[in-house]
C-alpha cells in the first residue's frame, strides 16, 4: 500500500510523539530522526495539532508533545487525516462499464481490507507490538 | 480482579443470554456442545463472582491444508465489565491451554467490520495470518 508522503510522516510524528507523552520535541528534531524535511514536517505537525493529537509547546525547549489517547486513537485516524476517504473519492473515467465496475468491486474489496486493518491498530497496540 | 475458570453446564444460560444480546441469535444447543471433551470453553468472573464473559476454542489440524493450530471460536465480555482485563485473561489463559496441547500458532476469523474485535486481538499481538476467506452467495 503506497501512503501520501504527507501520511507517512504523519505516524512517524504521531507514533515518536506517542511513545513518550511527557517529551516535546520540535519538527528540526523528528525531521532528524527520520531524516526528513522540516518544512514538510512542520505543515504535517500543524495538521495534526489542529486534529487535537499533538500540541504546540512554546519557549525555549518548545516543540510538540502527544496529547492524544494512545489505547483510543489508530493508525486510520491519522491517514484519514491526509488521505482522501475511499467513499469520497471522484469516479474514474470507465468506471461505469462491465469491465469498469467489476474492477472497482476488485479494488474495493482492497480498500476495505486495508482500512480494516489501519482501525484495528492503535497507536498503543502499535508501540507494544512492532509486528 | 478477574478468575477464569473452565465452563459448567450451569453456566450456559449465562453464556448464552450474553451471546443472544450482543449478537442477536439465541443458540444455547451451540454453546452446550462446547462443552464436549477436548475443546476449550472458559468463563471469566469478577472479584464479586460475577459473570464477566467467555472463550470457546479448540485446536484443529489440517484444516484448510493448516498444521495443527489453537482456534478461538469466540469471545464475548459484558459490555458493562469491559476495559477491566476479563477479555485478556480469557485470551491468556486459552493460549496457555493451547501451549499445553503442543500447538504454537493461535487464530481465529474476524468480521473485517467489527473494529472493537479486530483491535482487541490485535492489541493481543495477533497480525494478519497466511490465509484469505472467500465466500459466495448461493443462489
């Protein structure tokens, strides 16, 4: 499964974040250890702190904190987040001849798996259990 | 503080009221039979002794050219006593049962719809296994 580089960075955030809640680290820091760009990062870190999953911390050792419900929120919560949600997506050109439609009942089939499977993981099932 | 304890005939009606709440079908004749020699069915009881829940499973070999491995059948907690550690103690203590048997592997079939389920047995440490279910309407 191919994610947004958007969402990606969004669990690396979010689980990093989430494996301490008492530690604030800035985007300069999480951008570091997932050799990733700032800029990038910290567009992401504003989308998740206006979801209510991390929070701003201002002054000198300023940065974000995980102010989420680790047992409560799953990975889904977070894709959704960045990724368009499969029922909201446009209809493909095709789509609504034989072949068309019997392979979007193909795909699916795919996403619902797919998204079973990011709502069955929570962030704590996640940090307990790297698979 | 949870007990699990193996099942008793005199726990069915219990067994099966929860069942019939949280799934919409009375099946006592069903649960009864769980309670055969060589199949696993364990209930779980509050501190005060209370009904809290059960695990029904058994370990199958070769089914769907699969080696032996522990089944879990079902599990059904109160919802009023969930959160409270019944449902992993059943689990635990099914798995030990299990382990016992000599098997080393533990599955089971979930509704890929029934998030609170999948994300119980996930938080188990259970993943994704080797098969696919396929199923057909019959016309």
């Amino acid at each position: 499964m191919k994610l947004q580089t958007a969402t990606r960075l969004g669990l690396y955030a979010t689980l990093e974040l989430a494996r301490d809640p008492a530690q604030t680290l800035s985007s300069a820091d999480l951008a570091e250890r997932f050799g990733v760009s700032t800029h990038h990062l910290a567009k992401v870190l504003r989308t998740l702190s206006t979801a209510g999953l991390v929070q701003a911390e201002r002054g000198a050792s300023g940065g974000y904190r995980f102010t989420g419900n680790r047992r409560r929120i799953t990975l889904m919560d977070i894709v959704a987040l960045f990724e368009p949600a499969p029922g909201n997506r446009a209809k493909e050109p095709g789509e609504d001849t034989e072949i068309g439609g019997a392979l979007q009942r193909v795909l699916t089939e795919i996403d619902e798996i797919a998204e079973a499977t990011l709502r069955s993981v929570s962030l704590e099932t996640m940090l307990k259990h790297p698979m | 503080m949870v007990a699990v304890r193996l099942a008793q005939a005199t726990d069915i009606p219990a067994i099966s009221a929860l069942d019939a709440r949280l799934t919409g079908t009375s099946k006592p004749d069903y649960w009864r039979e769980r309670l055969a020699p060589g199949l696993h069915f364990l209930v779980a009881e509050t501190g005060k002794g209370a009904f809290a829940g059960f695990i029904a499973g058994e370990v199958r070999a070769w089914e769907f050219g699969q080696p032996p491995a522990g089944w879990v059948f079902a599990i059904q907690i109160d919802p009023r006593l969930r959160l409270k550690g019944a449902g992993s103690a059943l689990f635990d203590a099914l798995v030990a049962r299990f382990k016992a048997e000599g098997v080393t592997r533990v599955r089971t079939l979930v509704d890929r719809k029934d998030h609170l389920i999948l994300s119980f047995f996930r938080a188990q440490g259970m993943v994704a296994g080797p098969s696919l279910q396929l199923d057909k309407e019959l016309s």
